[in-house]
C-alpha cells in the first residue's frame, strides 16, 4: 500500500496538480485522495482506474511505476533491454480490497507491450471510466472461466479461449456472474500520446 501511496503522490506532484485539481480530473474525492496518499487507505481497482486515466497511464504502468527501483530495472537487475527470466513469484502482484480482484504483471517496464494476467473471483464486477482506455489499444483474453465484458452500451459473454480486442475509449466493466474464478490476460500497447 505504500508503495502506491507515493506513486499517486509523486504522480500529482509531478503535475503540480492540487488534490482539489486531482479530484475534479480523476472524479475521486479529496478525502479519498488524501487517505490513499497517506496510506490510510488502499485503493480498489475502480479507483486506480479512475486516477490512472486522470494521470494518463494506464493501470499496469502505475502498478509498474509504484514498484519502484527493482521493476525500473528489470528481470535480474537488467537495464540494456536484453531478455531474462522472471519467476512467476517475482512478478509483482496486486490485489484489490474491495473485489479481490488480483492483477500480476507478467511484462516488465521496458517491454513494448504491458501484458498481466487477471483473476476476477465469483460475483466480482469491477468498471472502469473511457479515460482509462484513451491512447492505449488492448486486447483481452479469457483464459479460463466466463467473462461477461461490458463495452459501453454493448455486453459480449467471453469464454476460455476468447478474445476481445478494444476500440475507442468507452466506459468498461469486467463481469464475473459465475460462482467460479474467472482468468483473463490483458495485452496494452499505447496509442497517441497525450
């Protein structure tokens, strides 16, 4: 959680932004704002969504930045771009409090594309604003379970083995109605910049 907190600090005071300015951008309240900032308070999925797309990132490049020096390194310490391994218990993983919705990134910072691997447990239903999608293209790839993926107005049932590749910004959700765990990958790349 501390981690995050100085992530979303740094962000805004990167920006010279007030937290009344990172409020009115991200539709997250102050209060909400300053408990995360202090550690008070662990964000949810929705919530990092929200002040990710205010920032401009995407959600993993927030986990990735709020990782801290080991991720800007690399796997094995690597900088120089040259391929390694990284152990399935090194990849850093998040977990949202609310939903328990767990988010692994499988890419590490300098690779060109941001690819993690979701577990949405039973009755979880996380939604995300259109900002959070603007400047990336994504793909999402259910691996095991039943997705029910919400894209703006259009609802679409993806099962194991099923893709989705995303179109322009829309309000999203991610859907588990099943009463069993559901695991989809999401592949970013990002588009115009900002």
């Amino acid at each position: 959680m501390g981690r995050i907190a100085a992530r979303v600090r740094t962000e805004r005071e990167r920006r010279r932004w007030t937290l009344a300015r990172l409020a009115d951008a991200s539709g997250v309240s102050q209060a909400m704002i300053s408990r995360i900032e202090r550690g008070e308070s662990s964000p949810t999925a929705v919530v990092l969504g929200k002040l990710s797309a205010a920032f401009q990132l995407s959600v993993a490049s927030l986990l990735a930045l709020a990782e801290g020096a080991q991720e800007e390194e690399g796997p094995q310490g690597r900088t120089d771009g040259v391929a390694g391994v990284r152990r399935r218990d090194d990849a850093p993983e998040w977990r949202d409090p609310g939903t328990g919705y767990r988010r692994r990134q499988i890419t590490g910072p300098h690779f060109p594309a941001e690819i993690a691997e979701i577990r949405l447990p039973a009755g979880a239903r996380v939604p995300y604003p259109a900002a959070a999608f603007a400047f990336v293209r994504q793909v999402v790839w259910v691996l095991d379970g039943r997705l029910t993926f919400h894209d703006g107005e259009t609802v679409h049932e993806l099962d194991a083995g099923d893709t989705i590749e995303l179109g322009e910004p829309a309000e999203r959700v991610f859907v588990n109605a099943t009463d069993a765990e559901c695991r989809y990958a999401v592949v970013l790349t990002r588009g115009a910049q900002p």
